[in-house]
C-alpha cells in the first residue's frame, strides 16, 4: 500500500494530514479486451490467443454463465458460414476460469455453450455456428479464484465421418475420438451373407463411445439408420441375411461432451464355434475350459446344455481371483432365466430347471481376462416322508422302541438321511436331542429303531443329503407321544 501524506502551516501551526491510502497497483492498466464493447476479433479460424483475467473487471450487465464469475474479458466471432467451432480454453498458473459462448441477438446475448475449467485447468466446449450470426467468449474469473493467464483456441472441427470409412485390419484398430476435434472415425469390414461374424469396441478408461453398424451401400450416416448399435462400447455378434453380405460400415462416435482424446480398440473377425449357436456342448458332471479377454474379440464364450427333467442345476465357474467374468444362464428361445453378475472369481448359479435346452454365457468384463473352467451338475429333485412306526403321529409305550423311517423318492439308490431328534419341554419349548445318520437302502428308505429316554412328547424331521445324481430334500415333521 501507498501512503500520501501533506505537511502545511496555517497561521503558524504545523497541520499533518493523509491525503489517501491506495493499493500499489491501482494505476496498473486493465485488458484492452476487458469490456464487451472492447471485445478482440478472432477473424478467420483456427485462432489462437493468449489473455489475462488480472486487472480485469466485471460489468453490471455482463450476461449469466453456467457459473458465476468475477473478473472477465471478451472475444468476437463473425460466422460467414454454418459450421461447427470448438473452444478449448487452457488456464495457466492457478487461475480457476468459465469460458462461455452468446450469441448477439441485437441488445440480447443468449447463452449457447458454457464450460468450467476442470482440475487441470482445461475447459473445452462446442457450438453449432450460424450463417452471417455474430458470437461473443467469455472468459472469466471464478470467485474466489486467483488471477492468471490463458491460452483459447478457437477452431473447426474434423467433418463429420464419411461412408464407407478405411478398411479395417484384420488385427483392429486402436485408434481415438474427440469431442472438439475429431468427434467420429468410420471403418468397414466385409461380411458375406450367412457368415456370423463378432464385432468388439472397446473404450479405454470406462469412457463411453458408441458403435454403428451400417448397410453396404451406405451414401450418408446422417441420413440413415444403423441394424445394429452400441451406446457405450461392447461386444455383437451380427450375420447378414439372404439379401445382405458386403461391405458393412462400423462408425465409433463419442457421445462426451468434455474435450481430450478418448482412446478405443475395434476389433472385427469370424465367429467360433464358442462365439455363437450352437456354442459348446456341456454335459451333466462335464467341466469345460476356455480363456476370455474384454479387451479383444475373446471377450465372450456360449456354452450350451440340457436338462431331461425338472432338476436342481448348478453351474460353477473358478477364474483367477482378479478376473471378473460374468456368468449367463438363457433359455433357448433367448430369455434370461439367471445372471451371477458383478462378481471376482469363483462363481456359482444354482438353479431348479424345467425339461429343456439352456444356454451359458460366460463374458469378461472390465478389461480384465484369463483362463476359467465351467462345471455343469444336474440332480434330480427329490421329496422324503418321515414316519414314526407307520404314522405322522403316533404313541408308544414307555420303554418301547419305535421305528423310524424315511422314504426318498425318486429312489436315489444311496445317499444319508440325516434324522434330527427334539424333545418338549414345557418351560423352554423344543430342545435339541440327537442325530442319528441312517444308510438309505432299497426303494430309498432309510430306517432305524430308536427307544425315547423318557416319557413326553417328542418331533423328528430327517434331510436326505443327496448324492451326485439326486438332490437335497427335507422331510415333514414326525411327532411322538410316550406315555
């Protein structure tokens, strides 16, 4: 701060006074472009220039953004001619900034684009231009912001992609899109007719690109419609009809509106007998093998399977702890009966299937990948009865035995019962008594004579543990007065 004092005698006596106190810079000059009046052509794109938000001010009617600001200064565009611009503003030291596009409307500036600066520092937007409109850019300061310089670049994008696009190599692309510079990338891959083939996009970073599939004799993509479409990457397996086969046009799109390049791999071949239908045969206590990797064309095999009877299922899939494989279980007319997803690892389905054919889907996701096994066991359902010498309910004398047996049907031809005995007490209710494990014999009984310890009432339950070929199943409550 600059302190000016005055030193003055009136009459004779010595006066002392401040005249002002006025910070250091108050006399440093301001931008040339820091009023819209003022506002620095552009003139013929692309432009680049370099500015300062130091020393700017803010008018009372500068317009809204899409933040607030302080501090601010302003550029021209005259638009002869429609066409696409993109902005793309780089903050220097550690200025926080909002650039953002109007439109001159005679005393009226709509907003057409705003955009704040990210933790880098970058801001990038696009706008569709008018014939003959004329745009003002805004670059402002953030409260709270410090002052700093910037570079803004004003330019016009790639065109728009064109049919039928390069051919694609027969190991992929890898390749990018941007949202203000390059929004689109066309390729084409020859599909004959009847021949399935697997089309894979796969975005880098979790970011999301679309994918369009295209008819041969494609003129324009704006003026059609694709036959098939990926919002945000992913995997499809496509086969031209009678009428089809040609030069099928794949166009990757972002769908981001924040600028910088957005890296993906595409990737185009024939299908494999593990790609598509009939998929592998799995059979009842079977284990196949394969190795899937999300980021290639391997991204997904189909397993196929058949169930004679309604039965209890499992599927069990054992992957590497850090493979993330999603586990599918379709019908064959195509509907999802289950679907472990999300998970790392093992995975197991257990399902109660109708007579049928199904399918396995093993997929990988979230570009990781190795070898996995796929184990299929099928087990028929089963129900057990337990009685207590003959009945449901029944009495016996102190002292006697009673029999108790559990009839399995269908009849598994071996397996454990597993019979639980509980006795009544009339302060705390049923009470544990003991386990008594009993072979299951011919016809799927299993049977033993137990005597009670005491008189009272007493309940037995048994579950047959099931074997490779027949499924659990619990039994109904048996109960037993002793008298």
């Amino acid at each position: 701060m600059k302190r000016f004092r005055l030193f003055a005698t009136f009459g004779g006596v010595l006066v002392l006074g401040v005249l002002a106190t006025v910070p250091a810079n108050a006399f440093a000059a301001s931008p040339p472009n820091d009023d819209r009046a003022n506002a620095r052509p552009l003139g013929l794109l692309p432009a680049t220039v370099t500015g300062t938000t130091a020393e700017a001010s803010q008018e009372a009617r500068d317009p809204y953004a899409c933040r607030s600001y302080n501090d601010s200064v302003w550029y021209r565009l005259e638009s002869p001619t429609q066409r696409a611009v993109s902005v793309v503003l780089d903050a220097k030291d550690d200025l926080d900034a909002v650039v953002a596009v109007y439109r001159q409307q005679r005393s009226q500036l709509p907003l057409v684009a705003c955009r704040a600066t990210d933790r880098r520092g970058k801001a990038g937007l696009a706008f569709r231009a008018e014939k003959d409109a004329t745009y003002f850019i805004l670059v402002a300061q953030q409260p709270q912001s410090d002052p700093g310089s910037f570079q803004l670049d004003v330019f016009a994008p790639e065109p728009p992609s064109r049919p039928p696009g390069a051919r694609l190599p027969d190991d992929g692309v890898h390749s990018t899109v941007d949202p203000l510079r390059d929004t689109d990338d066309a390729w084409s891959v020859v599909i004959p007719a009847g021949r399935t083939f697997r089309i894979n996009l796969v975005p880098a970073g979790g970011k999301c690109i679309s994918l369009s599939v295209y008819r041969p004799h494609t003129t324009a993509f704006s003026e059609s419609s694709p036959i098939r479409r990926l919002e945000c990457g992913g995997y499809v397996v496509f086969t031209p009809g009678p009428d089809g086969g040609g030069r099928y046009m794949l166009l990757v799109r972002t769908t981001s509106e924040a600028g910088g390049p957005q890296r993906y791999r595409l990737q185009a071949a024939k299908a494999g007998p593990d790609d598509t239908s009939p998929g592998l045969a799995l059979r009842d206590g079977q284990t196949n093998r394969g190795g899937l990797l999300a980021g290639a064309l391997d991204a997904l095999d189909l397993h196929r399977f058949t169930v004679a009877r309604r039965s209890d299922v499992t599927l069990a899939l054992h992957a590497g702890s850090r493979a993330r494989f999603d586990l599918t279980v379709l019908r064959d007319d195509g509907s999802r009966v289950a679907c472990e997803c999300g998970e790392t690892g093992a995975v197991r389905s257990r399902l109660r299937l109708s007579p049928g054919r199904y399918f396995a889907v093993v997929r990988a996701r979230d570009y990781t990948g190795g070898h996995y096994t796929l184990s299929l066991l099928v087990r028929e359902i089963t129900s057990t009865v337990l009685t207590i010498s003959g009945s449901r309910t029944a009495k016996a004398g102190a002292g006697r035995p009673v029999r108790l047996e559990a009839r399995t049907t269908p009849a598994p031809g071996g397996g454990v019962v597993r019979m639980q005995i509980n006795r009544f007490d009339p302060l705390e209710g049923w009470q544990f008594s003991r386990i008594i494990r009993v072979r299951v014999g011919s016809g799927g009984v299993a049977a033993v004579h137990w005597m009670p310890p005491s008189v009272g009432r007493w309940e037995v339950r048994a579950a047959y543990r099931g074997t490779r070929r027949s499924s659990q199943s619990r039994s109904n409550v048996a109960r037993l007065f002793v008298g």
